[in-house]
C-alpha cells in the first residue's frame, strides 16, 4: 500500500510542476523535458508515470478538479443556507495565492482543450458539476425544489462566480478581494429573500 502512496504522490508533484511552467511561461512552455527540470527529476523518472504529455497535461487537469471538489466537499455545514452558500462559493473564486494559481492555470488548460481533446470532457464535467452545485445552492436558498426557476437562478449564480473570478484575476494585484465575496453574499441574500417573501 505505501508504494501505491508513493506513486499518487509523485504524481501530483509532477502536476504541481506543470502549473508551476504554465504560470512561469504559459501552455505552450509545457514539455516532457520542461516538466522534468521544474520537478527536479529525470526524464525517464517523468516518462515512466507519464508516457506521453497528453497524459502528463491531463492527470494535472484532473487533480485540479479534484482539489476543488475536496475543498467543497470539506467545507462545513451550518443551518443557514446563506451561510453554506457564501462558504462554498468563496472556494471558487481566486481570493488566494493557491486559488490564484489554479484559476490561471485552468485557463490555460482550457485553451488547450483545442490541442489536447482529453482535456475537453474534464473542462465539460468541471463546468457541469459547478453548475449543478450552484442550482442546488439555489434550491436550499429558497426553499424550492428544481424547477424552471431555481435552474435559472443557478445560472445567475454560476455565471457571477465566473464573472467575479475573471475580474479577480485581472485586480491580482488587489489585496483584498473580499468585494467580490460581497457581491456573492448579496446575490445569496436575494435568493434567500424569495424564501420569505414566499415567491419562486
């Protein structure tokens, strides 16, 4: 079992290694070889866990993802869904150097999804998944069941959160980001307000 550990955790070295290249010198930087310099191994060590680039480039997409889904998933549940949600949402927006990082890097990664098709269905499965979470915030935050308009308010949430992460991105050098938490906050307080108004 230890060697099964060992492997899972040189592979998300050499994933850490390929973001580190594509912040310090973009996708196209990204190579077998380059990797294996960042990373501080020979190219037969990286080759051996990763054939081929496309390999390399998608495991690091996809421990990316499952990163998130961790932090979602570990955040913790209160009884207020405003909360919960404002909790959840904040994990997706760039208001950390880590969160930063993954953010350039997933749209890098995006971009690349033209050159590297497996990237496509990560990027496709990633979207679905926030989208859906942002419609079951919607659902806990009125009080209704999915309907027409708890998909629509889902998509108003998705599409703040990617809004707001753009703008973070592009206001790095801000020191605080915690504006674009208020946004969130207030958007959440909206759906939540229909909740007692008694309206869809």
């Amino acid at each position: 079992m230890p060697r099964t550990l060992d492997k899972q955790a040189r592979k998300a070295q050499l994933a850490e290694a390929v973001w580190d290249v594509i912040t310090d010198l973009g996708i196209a930087a990204v190579s077998v070889r380059s990797v294996a310099d960042r990373a501080g191994v020979v190219v037969g060590s990286l080759r051996h866990v990763f054939p081929t680039r496309t390999d390399l480039v998608t495991f690091s997409a996809e421990l990316m993802v499952q990163r998130v889904q961790q932090r979602l998933a570990a955040t913790e549940r209160t009884d207020d869904p405003r909360v919960d949600a404002v909790e959840q949402l904040r994990h997706l927006l760039p208001l950390t150097e880590q969160t930063r990082v993954e953010f350039e890097v997933t749209i890098a990664l995006i971009a690349e999804s033209v050159a590297e098709p497996a990237l496509t269905e990560i990027r496709d499965v990633a979207h679905a998944d926030l989208s859906r979470l942002c419609t079951e915030l919607a659902e806990r935050l009125t009080g209704r069941p999915r309907d027409e308009n708890t998909e629509r308010a889902g998509r108003r949430l998705h599409a703040l959160v990617d809004g707001l992460a753009m703008q973070l991105l592009h206001q790095a050098d801000e020191v605080d980001g915690e504006w674009a938490v208020a946004m969130v906050r207030e958007e959440v307080d909206n759906l939540y307000r229909t909740r007692e108004l008694g309206e869809h």
